[in-house]
C-alpha cells in the first residue's frame, strides 16, 4: 500500500464497518488527512497508574512521532488531572488494549497540538464527588490553541463531562489560525453530560461546542443522547459539517448555530454567522425532549438535506427553526465524504458508534440499549446510572510488527475486530 492509501486507512471512520460501507458505496471522513504517529516509535503502556513509568500520561509526554499501544485494560483514574496532549504526532491506539479496553475516569482529555489521532478510548469524568457547582468543569475531550489541527478523534465514547462531552475550542476572538482547525469527531458516543452538577453555572448537560472561528470540523456518524443542548453548536465564524449523526433525547436543543454578540463587544471583527453543511442527521424526542423541538436552530448558514426529525410519539419534528439561512450549495465539504441516506443511520450508529462497539463496556451498552427502546433521561451525576465502572486490570503482551506499512497494518486489523 502506498502513502495515499495508508492516509486513508487512518481516517476511515470505521474499520470491519469501513468494508461494509465501501462496498454500499460510502465513505465517511474529515477535512484532514493526518497520520498521527504513524513511522515513529511504539511505546507501550504497562500499567493503569494515572502518572508515572509506563503509564498513559507518561507516554502522552514523550516526544517525537509516537504510537500509543496498550498491553493492559481497565480502568485509569486521573485523579482530577487531564491528561494533556502537547507533543505532536501522536497515534493513541486504544484498539491494541484487552478487553475490557481503556476508560479514563475523573478527568478529561485536553489536545493542544497537532497530527493527533485517537481510537477507541473511553472518557468518563462524572462529578468526581464534588458538591453541585463547585467549579469542577471537566470536558470529557478538547482541542484548542493555535497548535491543534489535523485531528482525528474516531471510535471513543464521552459520558458524564460536566463542561462539554467533546470539544474544539481556543483563542476564539483571534481569528482562525489561534484555535482548532481540521478535525475530526467520528463514531463517537457523545452521551449524558450532567445537568445540575458541578459546573458553577448550574445546569451545564452539553455534548460538543465547536467554538468561534474554528474551521474545518467534521461531526460525522456520531450518537448525540440525553445532553441538553450542543448536539452540537456551531458559534460565530465556524464552518464544518454535520453528517450523519443520530442525536436522541437532547432537551433544550439540538444543533445550535448561533453565537453571543456580547462575547464580541470591543473586538477587533465582528461576529459572522457559521456556514456548515448539515446533511443525514437523525434527531429523535425523548423523555427529556422539549415538544416541539427542531434539527436545527437558530441562526447561521446552513446547506440541510435529507435530515430526518420525530418526535416521541413518532410524528414528524420540524427540521429548521429561528433565522436559519437555507443555502442552496454546500459551503464546506470534505473531499470524499459520501454519506449514508438518513434512514440507515440509526442501524449504523447502533452497530458501529463508541469504543468497541462489539465488546462494548456496560456504560455504552445501556445508552445504545436505551436507544433501541426510546428510554433514558437527562441525569445530573453519574451515580444515577450506576457510577464509575470498576474492572479488574487485564494484561496481553503485544507482538508488535516490523516496519511503518506493518504496523499500520496490524492497528486497521486490530480496529476492524472490534468494529
């Protein structure tokens, strides 16, 4: 396989399901075409220890192009330290773990560089017993600074943030080239922000924040439930698309493109609307759903087809509202992407969306689980549903392949056993 073909490789969204959706003729990806670590050196995490020798945060750190693989599975408790993402080029192989995989849990992600690609890595940082706005904000996952572009973030799952689920972000009155740029969320689990926790405002249930004048985000193929609003929102300045995602039981909203003009009193530019594409998406009412509820909402730039919208009686939904400009063209669109139609998406997010979705852990299987029965609400801690996972650590020496071509080679064959 030649460099072009094991770009690709790296940023199907899917492995086993890739095939699959080859063969109905579809491809789903983003903007960027990185390769993470790919051709650097393999480093090997040994242990679940939220720091030190052999840990994922000691990995994180090390520099130069990298590939993350795990011999050990379970549980890393980060204590409520984020684990920090600095050095660029980096490939977070979760496929590589035994199972039960790896779940982070009291913290979250924070990516500042770039050439980063991550898969099948669980984040749970729940309200880590902390008292109801107390100013605990972890997201589950972010990008931001001027640092974080070409990103890929494919296959993981994200619960119980108590800022954003999953995230791009950065110095967002500065223009486009000091915050996230070209990346990727696909088939994700993006699911249960808590609502009254921990976050200072109070009620804070959010799923993805694409913030101001972050460019080149693709939402592709993932599953949006039970967050109240950011399913996700686009703010000022934005582009992006928004495909084929299934997005179940928000409250307050679903996608948002809108912005706050008081965020720009004295800045040197003014706010402009989000110009994204917003194309297959599938919004289904809840428990927790407002009746009424829209797709999409309530000001920016939008080219929308073949979105499908219910609500939970199973009659139609409105699919627009507010000041939505309707384009008659696409304004962004990733060179490849072919879409699924709108009425497969719920069978492909059921078998294919979050970490290891064919030994997914009990969390991921109660949500999608939920999904088929139209059941599940909005929830403010994660103890409602069971609390932290807890599993005894597991361990697999890994015979890792010679040569770059190989080694990729053997992740897509390891990801493709779990998709």
């Amino acid at each position: 396989m030649g460099a072009r073909g094991r770009v690709a490789a790296v940023l199907a969204c899917v492995g086993a399901a890739l095939a699959c959706a080859a063969a109905e003729g579809v491809a789903l990806r983003g903007f960027t075409e990185t390769r993470g670590g790919s051709g650097g050196r393999v480093i090997r995490v040994t242990n679940l220890a939220g720091q030190g020798p052999g840990s994922l945060r000691a990995a994180l750190a090390e520099k130069g192009p990298r590939i993350v693989v795990f011999e050990v599975g379970g549980v890393i408790d980060l204590s409520k330290r984020n684990l920090n993402v600095t050095e660029p080029f980096v490939t977070v192989a979760g496929q590589t773990a035994p199972a039960p995989g790896v779940t982070l849990i009291r913290g979250g992600v924070s990516v500042q560089t770039h050439d980063v690609v991550m898969r099948h890595i669980r984040v749970r940082p729940g309200d880590a017993g902390q008292a109801k706005r107390s100013g605990w904000e972890p997201d589950g996952l972010s990008t931001s600074g001027e640092q974080a572009r070409d990103i890929v973030i494919d296959h993981c799952s994200f619960s119980w943030a108590t800022d954003e689920n999953l995230s791009a972000s950065g110095a967002r009155l500065q223009g486009p080239e000091m915050t996230s740029r070209r990346v990727t969320f696909s088939n994700c689990i993006i699911a249960e922000g808590l609502s009254r926790s921990t976050h200072a405002k109070g009620e804070h249930s959010k799923g993805s924040l694409i913030h101001d004048y972050c460019r080149e985000i693709a939402v592709v193929g993932n599953l949006y439930a039970h967050n109240v609003q950011r399913n996700p929102y686009f703010k000022a300045h934005t582009t992006g698309v928004i495909v084929n995602n299934l997005i179940y039981d928000p409250g307050s909203a679903a996608i948002q493109l809108n912005f706050s003009p008081a965020e720009w009193e004295g800045a040197a530019v003014k706010p402009e609307n989000c110009r994204v594409s917003i194309v297959g998406n599938v919004l289904l009412h809840g428990a927790s759903t407002r009746k009424g509820l829209a797709l999409a909402a309530s000001r920016g730039d939008a080219f929308m087809a073949d979105n499908l919208a219910f609500q939970a009686d199973g009659s139609p939904a409105p699919l627009v509202s507010g000041t939505v400009r309707l384009l008659e063209e696409r304004p962004v669109w990733p060179e490849g992407l072919r879409p699924l139609p709108a009425a497969e998406v719920e069978a492909y997010i059921v078998r294919h969306a979050g970490a290891r979705p064919k030994e997914r852990c009990a969390v991921d299987r109660r949500i999608v689980a939920n999904l088929t029965a139209r059941k599940g609400r909005v929830i403010d801690s994660q103890d409602e549903v069971g609390g932290y996972p807890v599993a005894e650590m597991t361990e697999r020496r890994l015979e890792v392949p010679e040569g770059a071509a190989a080694v990729e080679a053997w992740l897509e064959r390891l990801a493709a056993e779990l998709e």
